[in-house]
C-alpha cells in the first residue's frame, strides 16, 4: 500500500470514530485527492450517497449521484471499485488517481454517517451486482 493510501486510511479511521472531519483533515484529504475530492464533497453535501444493505446476508454496496445534468447514479465499493467511466479512465487505465469522487464520496458519507439507508433483500441486491 502506497503511503498517501496509509495516510487516508489513518484519516478515515479517525473520522469514524467521531463522525466529524476538521479542517486539517479536509486538508489534507484535499492534497491527497485533489478534484475528485472537491466533487465528493459536493456529493455528500447533496445528500446523494446511498447505501444499500441486503438482508439477511448484511452485505451493501453504496450508490452515488452523479454532478452530471443526468445525475447518473454509480454503484461502488467505496475502497476498491466504482462504475463511472472516471474509475475505469483515470484509476485503472491511467493510474493518475487513487480513487474517483464517487469512492471518495462514499467513504466520506460512510465515515460521517451523512447516507441514505436502503435496505433491499439479498436478491434483489444480486439483481443490482449483475447490472454492472
């Protein structure tokens, strides 16, 4: 694991043990992830991150909106894996970012607690993984 991935990491596990985020953090989270931070952060402020957790098995992935006129909504594993085309362009193909803004969206919501709970069964939760 990179270092700047070790440095997020503390970051997030301190922001979830209050679910509150300072200004150093923001900080710093900013350096880190630069724009696709700023567009996250917008995100939660909007409210647009889900999280959808299938019962009885308790697994869930997240779904976020997008900033798009569309308003496109991605599922994703907040620490490995996002739909959109920016995860699979600039995370995958190119490497030139850790993550895109809906991962980063999802793990701040996921670490304030600032998400939507959608509770689906676990096939119907199957039925959603298959789309991708």
């Amino acid at each position: 694991m990179s270092a700047s991935c070790l440095v997020a990491e503390t970051i997030w596990k301190e922001i979830e043990s209050t679910h509150k985020v300072n200004d150093d953090q923001l900080w710093t989270l900013h350096f880190l992830f630069g724009k696709n931070f700023e567009g996250a952060t917008r995100i939660v402020d909007q409210r647009g991150v889900n999280k959808i957790s299938a019962h009885p098995s308790g697994r869930f992935i997240f779904q976020v909106t997008g900033e798009s006129r569309r308003k496109d909504q991605y599922l994703c594993f907040a620490e490995n894996f996002c739909a959109c085309h920016s995860f699979f362009y600039d995370v995958v193909n190119r490497g030139e970012q850790l993550c895109c803004k809906h991962q980063l969206a999802a793990r701040l919501a996921a670490s304030l607690g600032s998400y939507t709970e959608v509770n689906v069964s676990d096939e119907e939760l199957a039925l959603l993984l298959s789309r991708i």
